[in-house]
C-alpha cells in the first residue's frame, strides 16, 4: 500500500473574512437575471435539456427556485 504524502509543513494561504462573506452572498435576483439573458437561447445550463430560451420565457416563474439561480452562478 502506498503512503500519501502529508501537509503538515505546508502554510496555506487564506482568504479575509471580508472576502468569505463576499463569496457566501446570496445572488441578487437581477445578477441572476442578467447572467441569463447574456447566455445564447440554445445553450443548456444541465443536463436536463432546459434550454434558456425555456428559462427565459418562464423566469416569470423560475426566478423563484434556487435550483435554477445555483445553476446559473
């Protein structure tokens, strides 16, 4: 069996906490909305074959689930 190096002597670097609470935001509805409308109608953000034209003609009503806004971040 091999052994795995180990990261004891490594120094990391970290983020601020200023930076944490910036990259933990919750997206805006209109980050989320933009970042839509620059993506071409035919592009697929998953594999479930919803296109955004599909997302575009119901964000009316898709702008509600966090599924769709995590996809699109």
């Amino acid at each position: 069996m091999e052994k795995r190096p180990k990261l004891d002597a490594m120094e990391f670097k970290m983020i601020s906490q200023e930076d944490n609470y910036f990259f933990l935001a919750k997206f805006e509805e209109e980050e989320v909305r933009e970042a839509v409308w620059d993506c071409g109608n035919l592009k697929s953000p998953g594999p479930d074959g919803y296109n955004f034209k599909f997302i575009k003609v119901f964000w009316y009503l898709l702008k509600y689930d966090d599924e769709v806004s995590s996809r699109v971040s």
